[in-house]
C-alpha cells in the first residue's frame, strides 16, 4: 500500500498524518481498528487475521530479510 493510500484511510478515520512514517501512521490504525500495533514487527507469523496491513507486513518482512 502507498503513503498516500494510508495517508487517506488516515484521514478517513480521523487520525493526523503529518510528520508520521509510513510505520508510525499503519500502527496508529491499527489501534483504531483494535489490532494490535504490530506493523513491521511480526517474524513467521501473524495471528491479527483481520488486520487490514497483515499481508503488506508479512512481505515487507519477507523482503527485508528478516521472517525465514
């Protein structure tokens, strides 16, 4: 997902996105949504199955190196 594409769904819930990383503000919707804010954190595994950024942050990890 973009920055501009979370910067909208950001808006959309009523959260600022000004002076946020991309990280920063996915966390803070996470706890809008009652996710845990976990972004970029998980390693193997995630069990937050209704979590919008799950897949994005499983790859991101992917790509990173860092889940095997």
């Amino acid at each position: 997902m973009k920055m501009q594409d979370v910067r909208a769904m950001a808006k959309r819930m009523g959260i600022k996105s000004f002076g946020k990383s991309k990280g920063e503000l996915i966390r803070e919707i996470q706890r809008a949504e009652g996710n845990f804010d976990c972004y970029g954190t998980a390693t193997d595994f995630c069990d937050q199955l209704d979590c919008l950024f799950r897949s994005s942050c499983l790859n991101k990890q992917k790509k990173s190196g860092q889940a095997t």
